[in-house]
C-alpha cells in the first residue's frame, strides 16, 4: 500500500482527542467495532490509574487502534514538577523503539532497494567493523541479537568524543560466536546504524525523517527534539552520575547522548498518536501484495521482518522486532503472528496483525530514577487487560485473509 493510501485510509478511524475515560470520538462515518456497541475501555483506565497512584511511573499514555479505529488514554503527569496531564501530542523518549521504529524500518527500506543484503557480512557495508571472527557476523546476527558483540560498553567513559567511540564500537571483540547465543546488544544496533548511514550515505535522523517519520505524518517523532518542544516533552532521570541535572527534551541513554543524540539502539523521541500511526501502517504493508510498486517497502519484506528468525533456537527474536515468548511484555493473549518492541524509559508497541490490533503504551518509569522495576507486570497487565476486553466482546477474531488482500 502506498504511503498516501494508507494515509487516506487511516483518515477515517476514530480518534479521542483528550484524556478522559477513553470513549469513540465524534468523527464522520465511524466504523464499528462489531455488530454491538464498542467495548468501553474503562477496566484499562483504572489499571493505568492504579499503576500510577503505585508509583510504576509519573504518568502514562496508551494508545490502542483495533480495526483501525483508535482509543487513547493519558493519565499522571509530566513530571514531578510538571502537572500537566499527558495526551496522545505528549512527546516520549522512546529508547529502544528507537531500534524498531527507525533503525530496522530503514533496513526494511534498504533490502526492498536491494542495497542490503541480511545474510551479507557486515564488513562489505562497514570495512571498519574489524576484529577476530568479526568476518562471520552478518546483517540477520546484528538484528537478531545473535552476532557475538556484548550488550553494552560505557562509551561515555571508554571514549574522548563522537567518533572514538564508533571506534570503539567497532574494534569491540565478540563474546561468542556468531549465530550461536541470542545476548540484546546496544552495540550491534549502533552497529547497524552505522550501516545504514554508509548505504546511503547520510545521516540516520535525516534519512528516517525524510524516508519514515515525514511521509507516514509522523510529526511529532524524531531525534534531537528542537528546545522549542521541552514542554510537550515528558522528563526522564535526575542524572546524578554523570550529567548532574534533571534530563528533560535530551536522550536519557547514555551512549546515544555521547553519540550526539542519534545512534541505531536510542535517540528517538515520538508521541503515542504517532506510533499508533505507524503501527497501522505496519499492519497495512503485512497484509499488502508485492505488486503495489507504489510502496517504498515490499510487504514480503514487512513479513520476513516480523517472523520470527530462530537462527538461535528458542530465541523469540525476529529481525529487529520480538515477538511473544513467556514472560514478555506481550503478555499471554496476543497472537502468534504479533511481534514488538520495548525501551528503557518505559516504553513499548505491540502490534498483532491477525487482530488489526496496535498497543502503545508510553510511560516515563525512570523518573526521577531507574531504580524502579515496576514496569514489567505493569505492561503484560495492559497487553491483556486489552485483549481480554475484546475477547470478552466477541469482536477480536475475524476471517483469515491472504496476503495481498
């Protein structure tokens, strides 16, 4: 589907503009949920409060589209000095939906051009990427978690500037042998984009601006936030190791900071109307055909992104994406096609295709402080807090339908 159908098409969902106890809005033409009355999302309201008023997170935006029509819900506040209520415009950092949303969506873009190859080595993209057995580490190992590269090195420590550190990235020895132990690694996602910068030979933010976020109307979304946002910008950590301020309208992560603000693994901030959007237009190019050559990424290439890889057995990991495993932010009711993502600050999509269904939700749990573990029950609640409720309306299943339909 090309990008200004799928823009047409998703014109004519319902949208709630506010946050309320989410509810249909008034649009023209609104298409129901199933034969009855919609389902109220109420029981999910005051999950969300009561995660809240526990301290899971200062406050919390979640976005639900089913069919296409949408549902949202903001609770809490911006920050602990902020107390303004977040809405579907509030801006998140979203950490490590940074790796789905921008750095494997531009991969998504390179293979249908035919400029990536995902079981080509790295080297022929990125000649520096040099070290013992580094030879044997292909693109499907940087997506799959599953190249040999560690999980994580503190740049910020290890490194004098911006291109020290890719460096250091790059000159990093594996832990193991590629293809053989799944480890989730920030390095092999800087990596990556690395890759995608030399393919096409510019920046990651601006290639994702101009090929993602712009054409998709993702307006709100993109990395290094114009100082002219902060207000709309929900506050992460009171950084007391290494920045000594209150991080607010900057990337939380680290590393992504010493980057300059835009790396492969973090970096993006976006609003939840924003990644609604984009996870409606995942499901629209998973179900599209190959023929539409209007559309900048072949669907066949969506579907080989969001299966899942097993080049480890047992891994859950698809190419960039997850899908659900026990224990997942998944929770236990999605489907086994559904694939998503999670970040550190809080954040999380999950989108299941047979259900036309996308779950967003966008918290800040690291303010003022990571040192607040409460995130994860809190998201498998929400993941089957939503399903159940559709379930329980009889409005979840619908017919198969083949590809290209």
């Amino acid at each position: 589907m090309s990008l200004s159908r799928f823009l047409i098409r998703a014109s004519t969902g319902l949208l709630v503009l506010g946050c309320g106890p989410l509810r249909k809005a008034e649009f023209p033409g609104p298409r129901e949920l199933g034969a009855g009355s919609p389902p109220s999302l109420d029981s999910i309201t005051r999950v969300i409060d009561s995660a809240i008023g526990a301290g899971v997170a200062p406050g919390a935006v979640l976005a639900v589209s089913f069919r296409g029509n949408r549902y949202l819900y903001g609770a809490g506040r911006l920050a602990i000095d902020d107390p303004r209520r977040p809405d579907g415009h509030s801006i998140y950092d979203l950490a490590s939906l940074t790796k789905v949303i921008a750095t494997t969506t531009l991969a998504m873009y390179a293979v249908s051009e035919g400029r990536l190859s995902l079981d080509a080595p790295v080297q022929r993209y990125l000649p520096g990427f040099r070290g013992p057995g580094k030879d044997r580490v292909t693109i499907r190992h940087l997506l799959t978690h599953s190249s040999g590269l560690p999980a994580d090195r503190p740049l910020w420590r290890q490194s004098p500037n911006a291109d020290s550190a890719l460096r250091l990235v790059n000159g990093t020895r594996l832990d193991t042998v590629p293809g053989t132990r799944m480890v989730y690694s920030d390095l092999g996602a800087i990596v990556l984009g690395e890759v995608i910068q030399a393919i096409y030979h510019d920046r990651l933010d601006r290639l994702a601006r101009t090929r993602v976020f712009g054409p998709l109307g993702m307006s709100s979304t993109g990395f290094r936030p114009s100082r002219r946002l902060v207000w709309r910008i929900a506050a992460t950590e009171l950084d007391t190791a290494w920045r000594k301020r209150m991080v607010r309208g900057e990337v939380h992560d680290e590393k992504a900071a010493w980057l300059g603000g835009v790396a492969g693994h973090a970096g993006l901030f976006g609003s939840a109307l924003d990644l609604v959007g984009f996870g409606e237009w995942l499901i629209s190019m998973y179900h599209d055909a190959d023929g539409d050559r209007s559309s900048p990424i072949r669907p066949s290439v969506v579907r080989e992104f969001v299966r899942r890889q097993e080049v480890v057995p047992g891994s859950s990991r698809a190419l960039g994406w997850d899908t659900p495993s026990s224990g997942s932010s998944a929770g236990h009711l999605l489907g086994p096609a559904a694939f998503g993502h999670t970040g550190f600050t809080g954040t999380s999509l999950w989108v299941d295709p047979d259900r036309d269904l996308v779950i967003v939700l966008l918290t800040n749990r690291v303010h003022p402080t990571r040192n607040n573990p409460r995130i994860g029950p809190f998201r498998v609640a929400v993941a089957d807090g939503v399903v159940e409720l559709l379930r329980s309306s009889g409005v979840t299943s619908r017919p198969p339908r083949s590809h290209g339909r």
